[in-house]
C-alpha cells in the first residue's frame, strides 16, 4: 500500500516521521522482506533525484538518533525540524515520543504495550482471514481499541494536550507528527495538530497542497492491505 501511495504522489520535500524501521524487533529477530527493500530503494531514489528526504528518528528506530552525522548520501537526519508551509504557517516536524509520558518515564512499559499492540495485530489478521471466508468486510481490531478502550482514548488525550502545550510556548502555527498510530487534523485554539498515522493498519500520511493547506491522505483500500496480509501469513507464517 504505501509503494501505491508512492507511484500516486510525489513531492519536492519527503519527511520520514519516525519508527520507519522497527529497531525492537530486529533487535529479536532479522525481518526484511524485498517488499520493505522496495519501499526503500524508492524513497532514496526520490532522493537521488533531487528530492529533499530528512529523516527523523521515532523511539522505534532510536538507533538512528545516535547517528553522528547529520546526512547521510541523500538523507539528512535531524531529531526535529521547522516545516514553512507555501502560505507562510509554520509548524514543528517532529516523531513525537518526547510527549509520551509512558516513553520517558516507564519504557519497560512502552516495550510491553508494543508487544500487546504486535499481537493485537496478529490477532487482527487472522480475525479478518476468518471474516474474510465468511464475506464479511474488513474490521480493525487496534482502531476499534483506540476509538473504544478508556485507557487508549485517555493516553491519546494525554498526549495531543502536551503537544498543544508545547506548541503554544514555542509561538508556532502548528505540528506534524506520528508516534501514536492515530492520524488527525484538527485546530484547537489556533494551534493546528496533524498526525501522520500509521502504514500498519490506516495507510495514512500528512500532505500539503499547492496552495499550502495540509491534510491527511487515507490511502483506501483496507481490503487489498488485508488480501496481502492473509496471503503473506498463508505463505510465510513463520513471518
């Protein structure tokens, strides 16, 4: 799906908002399909072309913060950025776990809800093989929890309200960031909050247009990630 998004869009400025590569779980075990290759070798040949990629590393691919150089070929990598949008707005561009209160004060607890959300995915998937085998659509079992579990709704809470206060003291127009696997786009107190999302479950990314207004694009096609995904458990359950 996001190879698609790729082949659909283009852009003179690509931001990399984090947990790109998934650092904890190579930690554990090696995973690398030609597929996540693919997605790569694009991005840097955008790169290669003349694209401006900076790369700011999410709590997932940490390792990359440690990076003493701040370009690497055709990538910059930075911990943050200030985007200027063409109308004149400016906005912070950053991964977002330096909001997460879980992140800086109980990581043990930040591992073991990444191994709760990794089952849930699992979990997920063969769910919607079943569903799927029974001509029912594709449902999201991770949304579902966002939209509907108290803890998961108050953490999101949580977290926008120390993004808007952090904005606020800085003077900006705004922030794009991830972190959270909720995308979202909305204005509070003249303080515009936009959340990248995820390619996990959403297919979500923020763009800007022409004119410089920002939005976020949902990539549809929820069924064709689920095709996919049931083929490459089929075929790789090992995966």
């Amino acid at each position: 799906m996001l190879l698609d998004f790729l082949d659909h869009h283009d852009a003179q400025r690509i931001y990399l908002v984090g947990d790109i590569i998934d650092g904890w779980r190579l930690r554990k075990k090696r995973f690398w399909p030609a597929s996540h290759q693919e997605v790569m070798n694009q991005i840097l040949e955008r790169g290669r072309r003349g694209v401006e990629l900076t790369y700011i590393p999410g709590n997932h691919d940490e390792f990359l913060r440690k990076h003493t150089r701040t370009r690497f070929g055709c990538i910059r990598f930075a911990d943050s950025v200030e985007h200027l949008t063409a109308e004149g707005r400016r906005y912070l561009v950053i991964h977002g776990d330096q909001f997460d209160v879980v992140m800086q004060n109980a990581k043990w607890l930040a591992f073991l809800g990444d191994r709760f959300y990794a089952t849930a995915l699992a979990l997920n998937t063969w769910l919607n093989i079943i569903r799927h085998r029974l001509g029912l659509n594709y449902w999201s079992l991770g949304s579902f929890a966002k939209q509907h579990v108290k803890q998961f709704v108050n953490f999101i809470g949580q977290f926008e309200d120390t993004i808007f206060a952090e904005i606020d003291k800085r003077e900006l127009d705004g922030i794009i960031c991830g972190h959270i696997h909720h995308a979202a786009d909305r204005e509070v107190n003249g303080i515009h909050y936009l959340n990248t999302g995820d390619w996990v479950e959403s297919c979500t990314a923020i763009g800007e247009n022409l004119d410089g207004s920002l939005e976020v694009i949902r990539w549809q096609g929820a069924e064709q990630i689920f095709a996919r995904a049931a083929k490459d458990t089929e075929t790789n359950v090992a995966a």
